[in-house]
C-alpha cells in the first residue's frame, strides 16, 4: 500500500461567518486559507485543517448565503468524520451539548467509538476515537486543549448503487485494501497517518443525492507529486475506462478529477507546494488570497464578499 490517503474534502455551506465559527469555535480546527472559489471569485473558498495545514486535515468549503439544502442520496459523501484520541470522547459529547449540535450517542462501528454530529448546514460528520494517536500534536484553539483536539481526518462514507468498481478503484489505483464489513458497508483502510478510512455503504434502488448546502461536493485523494497524480491518471483510464481531466493549478496543490462510477466526484490532489507558498505558516489565513487572474479585481471582489466576522 501506498501513503496516498485522503488529501481533504470540499463541501458546500451557507452562510460564509456560521460556517467560520463552527468550524473554528466550536471544533477548533484553523482557517488556514481564505480565498476565492477559482471558477465564482464572488463567492469564498475556505480551508479548515491542523495548525501547518498539512494534507490530511483540510476540509473547505464553498459558502453561498443563499444556499438551498442538499438531499442525502446515492452517489454522494454520506458522512465525513475526524479522529480524536480516545480519552477525548468524552470532552466532545460534553461541548456537542454545551454548544447545541445536534448529535448521537456514541456508538460502536468496526471496533470504534463514533459520535457522529451534524453542522449548522446538517452537514453529516463523526469523530471517531482513534487508539494510541494521543502522542500526536494536536492544535489548541480557544477553549479545545491540545490534547483533546482533532488529529486531521478518519475518513469518509460515501453512499453507493453498487460498490464493486469503486472499491476495484481503490485498492488498484489508491492503494487502499478491504478491510472490513458490516452488513451494507465494506471499508477500505490505507496505510496513511490521516485520512486513511473510505467506507463504501451499498444502498441499490436508493434516490439519489441533490448537491446543495450540507453536502459534500467532492472527495480529494492524495499524490506526492505531479508524477505520481499522472501515474494514477493513466491507471484509471487504462485499467478502470475513467475520464480523467487535464491538471488544473489550485495555488496550493494541483489537481485532476474524475467522476467515480458510483457517481461521486473525486480528485487526486498534490501535497505540494502547500498553502505556506503565499503567506508565513504562522499567519496562514489571515489574509484574503487571490489566484493572479485575480488579483487586479481586487477592489471589487473584497467589496462583494461578506464580513468573516
């Protein structure tokens, strides 16, 4: 296997401030890169993640104010979820209250302790207690210690017709392998620090999903460099008939997608440059960051945009 692993997870929001503090606030995560959606430069991209913004813990968003909700379905991201050390669960269930998230009681799945949670958008997320990672550094952000603070992604569960040529796409060009069952849902395990979990939930005859805020627009996978993306490129169309785009440059990584044959959107993104190639590590999203093309709009952009706080 290889450290391919999960690179981060884009998703669709409503209001740009409620998805700020959510994320920030209430999960302590960092606003690594505040910049524009490349193809709408009216509206935000927002990077969340750990304190250096490494490949693994970055979860973004596209918030539009107006966004009408999603509708959970076949072909789309059923839940993403984050690991915690497991002498944190009970620090989390406690703050999911005092906060008012709405939540679950913690359950057991594939041997591990789940509280799964829902963001202001109904976004489906879990932290996951994971053994033995309490030595990791975590990022201490307002009121959320260090040692109880989330150690990047577990994984994804993506909800599927059928999951025999996702999961073929998985182990043969990612580098994942079976892992489990239990009962619809098969896991797929890489051997990467974070991100490392795809659990591929069979639901045959399902509605499908509706994009829309609270949903997960697409799932990014990781490649050390532009050769190894472009090995992976050629594998999928060879060997599994996928339609791979060409390379496009995202500032902080670059990126190709493809549509998986479940119907979820995936990418295969690179670690580098990484999001310090344009702002210090410690001043990393504090300042609003635009692609060149951009740049000289400046002034109209940052007028259209809204207040972060």
């Amino acid at each position: 296997m290889t450290h391919n692993g999960i690179h981060h997870v884009t998703a669709i929001s409503g209001p740009a401030r409620r998805n700020v503090d959510f994320y920030t606030r209430v999960l302590g995560l960092r606003l690594v890169k505040k910049t524009v959606n490349f193809d709408d430069p009216g509206t935000y991209h927002l990077y969340f993640g750990d304190e250096a913004g490494a490949p693994g813990t970055i979860i973004t968003f596209f918030p539009w104010e107006h966004a009408a909700p999603g509708r959970l379905g076949v072909g789309e991201t059923q839940q993403t979820s984050f690991r915690i050390p497991e002498s944190a669960v009970g620090f989390w269930t406690q703050r999911l209250i005092a906060a008012g998230v709405d939540h679950e009681a913690p359950r057991k799945a594939f041997g591990e302790t789940v509280l799964a949670f829902k963001d202001p958008d109904d976004m489906r997320l879990a932290l996951v207690a994971v053994p033995g990672i309490e030595s990791e550094p975590g990022y201490a952000a307002g009121d959320v210690p260090a040692e109880a603070a989330i150690r990047g992604f577990h994984g994804v569960s993506l909800l599927l017709n059928k999951t025999a040529a996702t999961g073929a796409i998985l182990t043969d060009v990612f580098g994942f392998a079976e892992a489990g069952r239990d009962g619809p849902v098969t896991r797929y395990r890489s051997n990467a620090a974070m991100g490392s979990v795809v659990d591929l939930h069979e639901a045959g005859g399902f509605l499908r999903g509706r994009p829309g805020a609270g949903s997960v627009h697409h799932v990014a996978f990781r490649a050390e460099n532009d050769a190894a993306q472009a090995a992976m490129a050629e594998k999928l169309a060879t060997a599994h008939g996928m339609h791979v785009t060409e390379q496009k440059d995202r500032n902080y990584f670059r990126s190709v997608y493809f549509r998986e044959p479940g119907g979820v959107l995936f990418e295969i993104a690179t670690d580098e440059p990484g999001f310090a190639v344009d702002e210090p590590a410690e001043s990393l999203g504090q300042a609003l960051k635009l692609p060149a093309q951009y740049e000289s709009s400046r002034a109209r952009i940052e007028a259209v945009l809204p207040a972060l706080g």
